[in-house]
C-alpha cells in the first residue's frame, strides 16, 4: 500500500496502538485528528475535556515527531476533510479505530461510502478503544449483547490478550505534508477548567501508569473504596482519550500480583458498557430497562446537587471534588447519582450531563450506562436498591477525612459527626446549608412511588 492515513480519534497515543501500527507499513503516511464541528459544537466538549484534549494532541505530535512524522490537525467536518486530504495526498487506505457511540458509527458509515466512491479503502481496528471487540462476546441465550456484568466478566477474563504493538520506528509523510499548530483550549470552547484537572496527554498518562504498576497498585483491592485514601489509579481520562491503551494495561497486570485481579475487573466493567452503548446506542439518551419513571422536576434541588449544597456532607463532598479536580472518586459518583435519582428522584440525564459538563474522562458508555446503573433503568440486577447516604460515609470515610478535605466548613465536627451536622446545627453553619431533604423519608417517598407504579 503506498500511502496510507491513520485517522486519530480516540486513540491518542503511539504505544500500542492498531492503527497507527497498521498505517506506518505503508510507504508513506498521513497522521490526522479533525475537531469535529459537530463534536466541538455538543455538550461533549467542556473545558476540561477541551483542555485534556489540546494537550493529548500537543503531545501526540510530539509522540510522531520522534518517529520523522507530525500530527496534522484540521477543523471541520470529519469525513469531508478526510474525503479532501484523501484525494489530495492519493491515499489508498484509511485506517480507523473501531467505536461505539451513533455518531461514530455515522462516520464509520459515511467515510465507507465516501472513501469507496474515492477508490480508497477503510481500516477499521477492533482492540484500540477496549480490550475486547464490542460484539465479540455473546450470550448463550443468542442475545447481541451482555446484560448483567458477571457473566460477561467470566467470558471476558478467558479472551486471550493480545501482544502490545510497539511505537512505529520511522514515519514518512507524503511530500508537502505540513503541520499545522495545534489549537489552544481557548479555541475550542470558553470557560473555566478545573484548578486541580489532570494534565493531558501520553506522556503523562504513561509516567501514572508506571508509578501505579510499581507500588499504587498492591493496595488496590482492599482500598478502592477508601473515599480519603485515594487509592485507585485515576488513569480514567487517560484511556478516555486513549492516551493509554486498555488492552496494553491488562497486559501489563500481573494477575498473581495483588490488587491487579481487581483492577483488571474494573477495565472489564469499562469494556461492559462500550459493549452494551455499541448493541443499543440510544441508550446514550434513553432507558436502558425502562420502568416509565416520573421523574420529578425541581431546579432549586438540582441546583443544590450541583454546587455541593444539599446539606448532606458526604454528597457535596463528591460535587465539590468534580468541580475542583474534573474527575470523582467511584464510590461518590455511586453516592452522589443515588442521592440525585433515588433520594431526590431526579431524572438521570440532568445528573449524567451535569458529570459530563466536568469529568475529563467524561464518556458516553461509562457515564451513561452507570447513571443508568444506580439509577434502576440500567444493567443494576438490583434496580431498587438506594444507597443511604449517612451508611456510605460511616463506611467509606469512617473518620470524615474525605469530607473535611472538601467542606472545611464543618472541619471542627469531629470523627463521624461531620457526617450528620444536622443533629449540631439544625440551620446550617458557617456558610454551610442545612440539609435540603430527610434522606430517610425521601426515600419512603421513592418507594412509594415504586410502589404506586
Ligand atoms: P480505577 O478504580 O483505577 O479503575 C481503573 C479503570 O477501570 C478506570 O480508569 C476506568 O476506565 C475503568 N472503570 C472503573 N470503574 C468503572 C465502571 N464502574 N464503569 C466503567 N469503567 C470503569 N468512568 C469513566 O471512565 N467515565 C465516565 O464518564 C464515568 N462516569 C461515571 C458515572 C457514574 C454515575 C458512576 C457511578 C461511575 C462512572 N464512571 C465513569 C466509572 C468510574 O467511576 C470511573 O471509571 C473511575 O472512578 C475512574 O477512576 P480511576 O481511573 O481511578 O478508576
């Protein structure tokens, strides 16, 4: 094949990587990422996600740059940019990572028509964005997909994993291939980032993957949990944007280690919903197991809910970590979903587009299918089940560390008390409101209306 293009999209790394591996056998290749104007004009694309972004792409550039090539970035519509630099360079293949998302399958769809009308032939790689091909594993009730994640973890766990491909040695672009610089955040979208968000790219995703493979790691499964310990790897934006391959992190678990069973679980839980968005990818926006809520309409608690003032320490804990850092711990977006869905019996998709508004790795399958998740209309084989907010903390910030990191206006209760200022101060305190609903009765409410369905 003489000129190929490997078509960046979600895959932004040179390590083990399908498609780039794939493009760099041909004579000569065309590296490309397209902002998308349809992408960039969506929800999709915070601040945060924005800033992330540039500086995956900055440093992918970097990443090519070493191999004698360079990333060319474009503005516009995917498919009509691809179409032009395609007949302008004479390019014979395009290679493509395989996604799940409608609007990836679209492209998918239009760049096949498009590229075979252009003599051009389409690539698409399957083991780029998750370890297992969406679709490749099935039920034996003949379904098209998993619906309960044991048994798929079963099947999961026995795939054979593949090798790591290495960075391609040498890249030679089409002659008059020039680069153009990447944009700066500010281009893409206005607002404010989070203080505290991750930095961006490869290079930092591979510097936290070595550190957690070295030590992090070994405590992984007895501390997961542990809201103030902060044990988990918090590698998520990195394989959101396929600054890391998931497939290169299973391969590097030792599975004889400790932690790295757990944790592998964990990516399987990540190929679950890309597995169950690819089978029905309404369910971005839909119920995923309808059960006909009515789901209440009140702005002034969602407000609450979304600038950490419910009154309930450990809920406005977890909103204050999103909104400083772009990204919460596993067990407070259980926490924080529960009380949005089952204590305030608010609809999911206020909750999941306010998290996608903030979390770097803010993903269509992750984030949606877990909304959907806890709040009942998703994979949860126990859809009724309502986490009580005072029992989560008792149990997973059983000295208040976690909240008195986040609410330092409640730093003087002390141990456990912190999780119940009510009982102190009836009205609130310093600054900090009282609690908007009784958890307790909320739920009675919830249960009722379940009931009553
Ligand atoms: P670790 O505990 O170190 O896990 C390793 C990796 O496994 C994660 O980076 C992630 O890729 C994957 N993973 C872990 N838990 C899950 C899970 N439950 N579902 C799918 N993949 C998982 N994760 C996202 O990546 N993007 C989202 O937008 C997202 N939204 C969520 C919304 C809600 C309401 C809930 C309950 C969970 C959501 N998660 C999401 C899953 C999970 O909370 C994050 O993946 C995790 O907290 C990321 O931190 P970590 O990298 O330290 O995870």
């Amino acid at each position: 094949m003489a000129v190929a293009m490997a078509l960046f999209t979600r895959d932004l790394r040179v390590h083990d990587n399908p498609v780039l591996a794939a493009a760099a056998q041909a004579a000569e290749m065309l590296p490309l990422f397209v902002l998308d104007k349809t992408i960039c004009a969506t929800d999709y694309l915070s601040p945060n996600k924005a800033a992330f972004l540039v500086a995956a792409l900055a440093d992918l550039n970097e990443g090519l740059r070493r191999s004698g090539g360079h990333l060319m970035v474009r503005h516009g519509d995917t498919v009509r940019e691809v179409c032009r630099l395609v007949r302008q360079y004479a390019v014979d293949e395009v290679h493509i990572a395989e996604d799940v998302s409608a609007y990836s399958r679209r492209r998918e769809d239009q760049l096949r028509t498009q590229l075979a009308a252009a003599n051009c032939g389409l690539r698409v790689h399957t083991g780029s964005i998750t370890v297992a091909a969406p679709g490749r594993l099935t039920p034996s009730s003949g379904r098209d997909h998993f619906a309960v994640f044991t048994p798929y973890h079963r099947r999961w766990a026995q795939l054979p994993v593949r090798t790591p491909l290495p960075v391609p040695q040498h890249i030679r672009l089409p002659h008059g291939a020039g680069s153009e610089p990447v944009p700066a955040a500010t281009d893409l979208t206005t607002g404010a980032t989070s203080p505290e968000l991750p930095p961006g790219g490869e290079t930092a995703g591979r510097r936290l993957a070595r550190d957690w493979f070295r030590e992090d790691i070994s405590t992984y499964a007895d501390r997961h949990d542990d809201l103030a310990g902060d044990a988990t790897s918090r590698l998520s934006p990195y394989l959101h944007f396929g600054c890391l391959s998931a497939t290169e992190l299973v391969h590097r678990s030792d599975l004889s280690a400790p932690g790295a069973a757990a944790f592998v679980r964990q990516l399987c839980w990540r190929d679950f919903h890309h597995q169950m968005l690819a089978a029905r990818p309404e369910t971005a926006h839909s119920d995923y197991r309808t059960r006909n809520d009515h789901w209440h309409v009140d702005t002034a608690s969602l407000a609450a809910w979304q600038t950490g003032r419910t009154g309930y320490p450990i809920v406005d804990a977890g909103m204050r970590q999103l909104a400083a850092q772009g990204w919460m711990h596993n067990r407070s977006r259980m926490i924080t979903a529960s009380f949005l869905t089952k204590t305030l019996y608010l609809d999911w998709r206020r909750g999941a587009k306010h998290f996608m508004g903030l979390l770097a790795d803010g993903d269509l399958a992750n984030n949606q299918l877990n909304w959907q998740w806890v709040a009942g209309t998703g994979a949860d084989t126990r859809p009724n089940r309502v986490l009580n907010p005072i029992r989560q903390a008792d149990r997973y910030d059983p000295d208040g560390t976690y909240v008195r990191r986040w609410i330092p206006e409640l730093a003087h209760l002390r141990g456990r008390d912190i999780h119940r200022p009510w009982r102190w101060h009836a009205d609130g305190v310093g600054g900090y409101p009282a609690r908007i609903v009784d958890h307790e009765q909320a739920a009675c409410d919830f249960a009722g209306i379940r009931q009553h369905e």
